[in-house]
C-alpha cells in the first residue's frame, strides 16, 4: 500500500518542517505541497524534501484561495502516481492513529469504504510561546469549536481516485465508485490553528483578501470571512485575546470541569524523534 499527503501551504516556515517529517515518520510515503506564492522561507523548506524525492511541489501563483480545486489537483495527482490512500491535511494539523502508524490504520479499514472522516481536536495558544508550537502546545479542548464557535469538522483520507473531488476545508470527497464515508475512530487530527496573535493576525491579512476574491459562495470559508471583517474593523486582536490560553490561570478549571485535558503524546512524539532529526539538519 503506498500512502500519500496532500498539503496547500503559504508562508508556513513555522511549522511546515515539522510537519512534513512527522508524517514521513508516520506512514505517509510522499506527500504533494502546493505553495501558493510563499515569501517567507516555506518554499525553501519544502524544497529540501523535493530534492530528497519525500516530495512533490506544486507553484500556485493565482491568489483567490481556489482550495478546492488545488486539493482536488493534488489528490488526483497522488492518484496518478500510483497512490493506494490519499490524506488531505493542512499544515496546521498532525494525523495521530491511536494504534500503529497512519498506514497500518487505513490498510484496516474495510474494502467497501471509500473514505474515513477523522476528528480534530483545537490545541490551546499559549500567551508566552518559547519553542516549537508542536511541542509546546499540550493542552487541548475535549469539545472543539471553529473560529464562529460551531463544531470544529473532521478532515477526509480516501481510497485514490482519478476523478476525486475534495470538497472546501478537506472536509470530504466525492468520486464515481468511492464507497460511502465513515469516521475514522482510530485517528485523531491535532489542530493548531492559533500559535500567536501575529501568526494570526498575518493568515487572516494574507488569506482574507484572497478568499475575498474566491467567487464561492458567503457560506464557504465562512471563518475567514468572519475573521477578515474583524480584522479590518480592528478588533482581531480582542478576539484572540479573548480565547482561552494554556497558560491563563482559568484554564485550571477548565481542565477541573473536563473541557480541556492535557495530552502530551504528540509533544513526546516531536521532542523525542522529530525535533532532533531537523537539528541534525541544520
């Protein structure tokens, strides 16, 4: 079985490197970036994995936040180049299976289902972040909740398809002879969508204008547009400040209640095997 990522990043030099060699790690055989016009250092990052051939890369230049169709196109590709099992993933998330490794986990699931629809679980900021997000960030919701405080979806991994579709934020895919979606009971997808304000506040700066240009509809990419139109009336930062933090006094009876747990296992993971192979790197 050979198992393949997708992954649309744009300026991402924070956590791209991880990210690409957590999964390589995890049973992700080649993954397939598309860097949609980078400025910082992503593209360069991504470029070593190319030239170690762990990686495909992609230049998107347009600048309307066309995810679906950009996923689309890699998913499509993965198919073409002889991929069994494709996970759609974004930069900010890391596919944990709860027993084995990503590909043992979908080589389990059973032949008539086309794809699995795993859970995401929001991983707390921190006001103070000194070190890598992934390894710092251990706390997280017990009940996730996206940017307009809906229930945080789960993420598609599908069987291949030359005529796979990837529906808006990976949430699933349809195909002519794909089996039906189930959720994916073993996996869990750890999210870090906020590291810091600034991070923030430049993803919303740079994907705002663009999902502005996107002729989709207002309900697609909801969050985005909801969180542009704070940014420009400036209340951005009020809202971020507003969200509860690992390292806010309050979050002790959060844990106490059961909205929020600590859960180190990916921590572990990062310090013990990734984030010494990237310093044997530089």
């Amino acid at each position: 079985m050979k198992l393949f990522m997708t992954l649309l990043v744009r300026d991402l030099e924070d956590i791209v490197e991880a990210n690409l060699t957590y999964h390589l790690g995890r049973g992700v055989d080649h993954v397939i970036v598309t860097d949609n016009g980078s400025v910082d250092g992503t593209r360069d990052i991504v470029a070593a994995f190319v030239r170690a051939g762990r990686v495909t890369l992609i230049d998107e230049p347009r600048d309307d936040y066309d995810q679906s169709a950009w996923v689309t196109r890699m998913a499509r590709t993965a198919a073409a180049m002889g991929a069994d099992w494709v996970i759609n993933s974004d930069a900010d998330e890391l596919w944990w299976p709860l027993d084995g490794d990503l590909k043992s986990t979908l080589e389990r699931v059973p032949p008539e289902v086309g794809s699995v629809i795993a859970p995401r679980s929001n991983m707390l900021p921190l006001r103070v972040l000194d070190g890598h997000p992934f390894e710092r960030m251990v706390l997280r919701d017990v009940y996730s909740v996206n940017g307009l405080g809906g229930p945080l979806p789960g993420k598609a991994a599908h069987r291949a398809a030359l005529d796979v579709r990837v529906q808006p934020g990976n949430h699933d895919v349809d195909a002519a002879h794909l089996g039906p979606a189930v959720p994916a009971n073993d996996i869990l997808v750890y999210h870090y969508p906020h590291r810091s304000y600034a991070q923030l506040e430049r993803k919303i700066a740079l994907g705002g204008p663009a999902v502005a240009r996107n002729p989709a509809p207002e309900s697609v990419f909801e969050t985005w547009r909801a969180l542009y139109k704070q940014l420009r009336a400036g209340t951005l930062r009020a809202w971020y400040d507003a969200l509860p933090h690992a390292d806010d006094p309050a979050v002790h009876d959060e844990i106490a209640a059961g909205r929020v747990v600590r859960d180190g296992r990916v921590a572990s993971y990062l310090r013990e095997r990734v984030l010494p192979a990237l310093a044997q790197l530089r």
